[in-house]
C-alpha cells in the first residue's frame, strides 16, 4: 500500500499494540488539535508467542502461572 504524503511537515503519532500472539504498528496524521485526520501507514505481525507448536501448551496454563506471579508480587507488597 502506497501512501503519497504531502511536501510540507506532516504531524504524526504512533501507535503501538504488544498482544499474546501479535504485534500491531500505526501511523495516524494528526491536525494542529491533535486529532486524528487519516491514516497514514499500519502492520500487524503475528508470532507464536514463543511457544513451541509441538508441545501445545494451553493459553490457560499461561495464565494460571502469571496468576501465581501477580499473587507473590502482590503478597510482597503488602508484607
């Protein structure tokens, strides 16, 4: 997809997305208000999360072990 961007400055911001499976990129023009007018370019790369596709370790095995991560974490805390 080919974007044709004027000559002067063009403002822009962008954005990141960081998921389980995927990482998505954006890039929006913005006017002087800093509200978006178009979009200007976006990807989205898809990865395995890291996880070997032999041994099919569930999403919820994942989540058990962060859930004991966040319990020690919060347990310090209030010690």
């Amino acid at each position: 997809m080919a974007v044709t961007l004027p000559k002067d400055d063009v403002r822009y911001k962008v954005g990141i997305d960081v998921g389980l499976n995927s990482i998505g990129f954006c890039a929006v023009e913005v006017d002087d208000d800093d509200y978006p007018i178009r979009l200007l370019n976006s990807l989205v790369f898809r990865h395995d999360a890291g996880i070997d596709p032999a041994s099919r370790k569930a999403a919820l095995t994942r989540k058990n072990v962060s859930g004991v991560a966040r319990g020690r974490s919060v347990k310090l805390k209030s010690d």
